[in-house]
C-alpha cells in the first residue's frame, strides 16, 4: 500500500507540474511573439518607404545646354520604393524641373517638366542601415513651355511634347531604425522621341533631352 500511495503521489506531482509546465510555454511563446511584433513595428517584411526631396539637373547635348539660360537648374522629387528589405525592389519616382529657356530669333519663356517613371531597383545590403543600390527602368516625360512668340514656326521650340525616359542610376540610402530614411542617388535619363526643341527654325531635326540628374531626399520606412 505505501508503494502504491507513493506511486499516486508522484503521478499527482506530475499532473499537478504540466499545467504549470504549460503557462510557461505560453509566457515564452508570448514573450516570442510580442519580440516578433515589436521588430514588425519598425518595418514591414519587405520594406515600404517614400521619400520627397530635390537637387540639381542639367541637360547632357550642348546644343540643349545653349537653349535654356543655366546649365544646371533645380529639381523637385517624390519616390516610394516596395521591397526595400529584398535584393530586389521597385520604385516609383515624380520629378518636376522648371528653367527659363531662350529662343535662337531671341524669345524667352519658361520651360515646365514633369517625369513619372518606374524602375527595378537591386539592394545590395537590404537587411543593412546602410544600403547602396543600382537601378534602371522607363517612364513618361513631359515639357511644356509657355511665353509670347514661343512656338515652332517662329522660334523653333513648340509649346509641348511627351517622350519616353529611360532611367539609369545607383544610390545610397541610410534607414535608422526608428524608420528615418535619408536617400542620395545620381540619375542619367535617356530621352526617346524627343520633339521639343528644333535645330534651327523650320528644321524637321530635334535636339536630344537627355539628362543628369543628382537628388537626395528623406522620408519614413514602414
């Protein structure tokens, strides 16, 4: 009888050690789990950030440089990028420029441009604070240009044209940890069908819209 009690109070110890055993694996998996949710709370899994900011532009063809009234004029941008913890990303990129540019019969107006374009965007350190990438993609591109006597027949420069980009760059971003990004890239954007700005009055031959760019800007990473 003595074995048996002993026997019956070891299998009561035991019953009685499970549902402690039991609360202590849910305080870890809820200790692992809210670890999980807190480093979601920074970032997602595959990082959504979206940055505004600006720099300088120019245009690459001579010719084109002599058309407007300063070879390096200021620019404006807005970007998000899906995937910025991947190797591979995409980014959406706004761009708006504004200069004067000069006619050769000598008529002055205001040159207006807008960019919407998007690009596969490689990460090289994407779990990294700091990540330098590369990127290459296509978009639209627009210029209107408005001012007294600024049309083809008379100036050689029309009032409007769209043409297709192709950008291509590398960059540097810096993601804090409280979600801060700070982002420095260099663009060369090359123009197709460009037909905005005549060799001379009267001639069926354009000149090329290609351009540089260097930006910067900062903005938050989900």
């Amino acid at each position: 009888m003595l074995k048996m009690k002993n026997v019956l109070v070891a299998l009561g110890g035991v019953v009685a050690l499970v549902p402690l055993a039991v609360q202590a694996d849910d305080v870890v998996s809820a200790d692992t789990s809210r670890v999980a949710r807190h480093d979601k709370e920074s970032a997602t899994d595959v990082g959504i950030s979206v940055t505004a900011g600006g720099g300088v532009i120019g245009f690459t063809d001579k010719t084109m440089r002599d058309a407007v009234t300063s070879n390096v004029r200021g620019l404006w941008e807005l970007r998000m990028t899906y995937g910025s913890h991947l190797p591979l990303a995409l980014d959406i990129n706004y761009a708006g420029t504004t200069s004067n540019i000069k006619a050769l019969t000598g008529d002055r107006g205001t040159l207006t441009g807008t960019t919407v374009e998007a690009a596969l965007r490689y990460n090289v350190l994407p779990h990294f604070a700091w990540n330098p990438y590369a990127f290459a993609g296509m978009g639209w591109q627009r210029y209107d240009v408005s001012g007294e006597n600024m049309h083809i027949w008379s100036s050689g420069i029309k009032t409007g044209d769209n043409s297709a980009v192709f950008p291509l760059g590398a960059g540097l971003a810096y993601r804090d940890r409280s979600g801060l990004v700070v982002d420095v890239h260099g663009t060369f954007r090359l123009s197709a069908n460009a037909n905005l700005v005549a060799e001379h009055v009267g001639s069926d031959s354009y000149m090329p819209l290609h351009t540089w760019e260097a930006s910067g800007g900062v903005g938050y990473e989900f």
